[in-house]
C-alpha cells in the first residue's frame, strides 16, 4: 500500500512536469527515464521508513503530506543513485543499464556519446534533486510540523553529500582506516537511509524529543547493519538479486568496513593481494575470486557478520523503551529483520 501510494505520486507529479511545461519537449527524456527508473523497481525503503515513522507516533491514517514527504525522499534518493553510479562508473542499476549508460546509448551519433551520456545524467540527478523540493511545496499540515521536518531534510541532504564525499575520499587511499570506514557508514547511511527518514515523518505527527530520540537510538545501529549488509552483498551477493555486479564495489576500491578489517589482519602474502587487485578498474572475475578468498580467510566476513547481528539487537533492544503506536512498533521490528537478512 505504501509502495503504490507513493509511486502514484511520483509518476503524477512527473507527468504534471511534462504538461506544464508543453515548449520543452526535451523533457520528456529525463521524465521518461525517471519513470523507468521507479518502474525499475527498489526497496522504497525511505519512504517506508517516513510513513513508519508516522505510524510510530499516532493512531491517525497517514495524511497526504506524509506521502508527499516520503516521495521527496525517493525523488533525492534517485538524484543520488544517478550520480552515484556517474561516480562509480557503474554499468547496471536495478538490472537494467544505469542513467548514463542509457543515455550514452541514446547518442551513439555523437563525437563522444559516454561523455554526453555521464553530462546529461549529471542533469537528471540535478532535475530529481530540484524536484525533491518542489514535490514538498504547499503541504497541507500545521506549519509548526512544515517547520520541524524541512531542517531534517536540509540535514538529510547535507549529510548525504558530505558522506559521499568520505566515500569517495577514502577510496584506494593508504591512510583510509576503520574509523573511517565507519564515519562513511554512518553519514552515507545510517542517517540518510533509517534515521532522518523517521524523524521526517514522526516530525510530521508531532513527535516529541524523547520520542525522536529513542527513534535515533533504533535506527543509528540498524542503519549501520543495513550497510554492512549491503556491502556483503556488493562482493558476495547474487547479481540477479541485487540489480549490481560483484564486481563494482572491488574495482572501485570501496573503503568499505569488510575491506578495512581485512586489511588489518591480512598476512603478507593477503596483503600483496589486497594490494595488488583492489581497486583495479580492469579487475578480472578470477582475480576478484582471489580478493574474495582474502576477506573470508582473514575473518573479515565472519567478523561483519557479527556486527550486523549486534546492531540489529541493538536496534530492536531500543525499542523496549519507546511509547509508540503498536501498529509502527511492529512495522519498525518487521524493518529491522528484513534489513538485517535481506538478499538484495
């Protein structure tokens, strides 16, 4: 129900962007291809997370503006991927070919159709970002509840980008250590992905602060076992499940917590490997099915493991606290689980 409330937002709001503006059909492009991009599939897990938190704090249907906050979120979580995968230089996304390879394919006739096609998904990811403003404009609430959650989305944003950019600073650097790996962790996700989408919509049914920070308390720990996840997934995971190749995250070097563990306990010879292999673009399947081996037999798995267990209990014991609603206590448990074991 959520899911298709929210996709019937975004695809009106979309079409409501072409039939304003009829003296640029060129639009059209970038509308179709976010169409297609939510057709695509994804988890939808901000929005979600935003109608949960609603659910979290009131015994009240979730209003429209509730659903139009959360298909903001999904409108800025598409500016990221777009330039995320401009970044990674990612060919797949959702197991279809990603924006700018797609547009790149649209230009074969040009003098250079993969710098076209990374410039003009550059421009996509700057309309989903505008878009994920404008969606949020003229919200039929209270304006105290307007003035709680529109700072929450400025942090989200801030945030985000700020983690993005650890990311991609920590990449195939030498001085990249755990901590670092799990700052990124923390900024790139856990608040991106779990908490700030609580607080939006718990902003929204007037959540108070205890209650807004035993919501941190819950999604600050299962956040972070969400990425630890996805980062199994990235080197481990079934390419059909996850819509990625396997070979993505290794090639680009990804300062990811699995690859900083192991490197911290790696032998001399698993280091040489390490060294040799990780974050090579041109990295071969056999060569990742060595880097593989080097990340199970050094523990670094098995130790990931671990942690994604002890955040998901952690998560679910600071709900032992809260006064929520049964009806989003249970949907934050439900949550909690999926993220924890999911397979894409």
């Amino acid at each position: 129900m959520i899911r298709a409330a929210v996709d019937r937002l975004l695809h009106g709001f979309l079409n409501e962007q072409q039939r304003m503006r009829p003296y640029l059909p060129e639009l059209s492009l970038f509308t179709g291809l976010l169409h297609d991009m939510f057709n695509a599939g994804g988890k939808r897990i901000r929005p979600l997370l935003c109608v949960t938190g609603w659910c979290a704090i009131t015994e009240q249907l979730p209003t429209t503006a509730v659903f139009r906050a959360a298909a903001s979120l999904e409108l800025f979580h598409a500016f990221a991927l777009i330039h995320d995968d401009i970044m990674d230089h990612s060919d797949t996304r959702r197991g279809r070919p990603s924006a700018h390879r797609i547009l790149a394919a649209g230009h074969t006739h040009h003098a250079d159709a993969a710098a076209l096609g990374s410039n003009a998904a550059i421009l996509l990811g700057d309309l989903a970002l505008g878009w994920s403003y404008e969606i949020l404009q003229d919200l039929d609430t209270a304006p105290e509840q307007i003035a709680r959650i529109l700072p929450l989305f400025d942090a989200l944003r801030v945030e985000t980008l700020v983690g993005q950019y650890l990311d991609l600073a920590a990449a195939r650097n030498p001085a990249s250590d755990t901590g670092t790996a799990w700052r990124i962790v923390r900024y790139k996700t856990a608040k991106y992905t779990i908490e700030r989408p609580l607080h939006i919509g718990a902003g929204l049914a007037a959540a108070t602060d205890p209650q807004l920070r035993v919501l941190s308390a819950y999604a600050l720990p299962l956040g972070e076992a969400f990425q630890l996840r996805d980062d199994l997934l990235g080197v481990y995971g079934n390419c059909a499940a996850t819509g990625k190749s396997r070979l993505d995250d290794l090639r680009e070097g990804k300062h990811t917590v699995l690859y900083a563990i192991a490197r911290e306990r790696a032998t001399v010879p698993q280091q040489q490997c390490l060294t040799r292999y990780f974050g090579d673009p041109c990295l071969t399947d056999s060569q990742a099915e060595q880097l593989r081996d080097v990340l199970t037999a050094t523990g670094a798995r098995s130790a990931v493991e671990r942690s994604i267990a002890e955040k998901t209990a952690q998560a679910l014991d600071a709900l032992d606290t809260s006064d929520f609603q049964p009806v989003g206590l249970q949907g934050l448990r439900a949550l909690a689980h999926t993220a924890a074991k999911r397979t894409g």
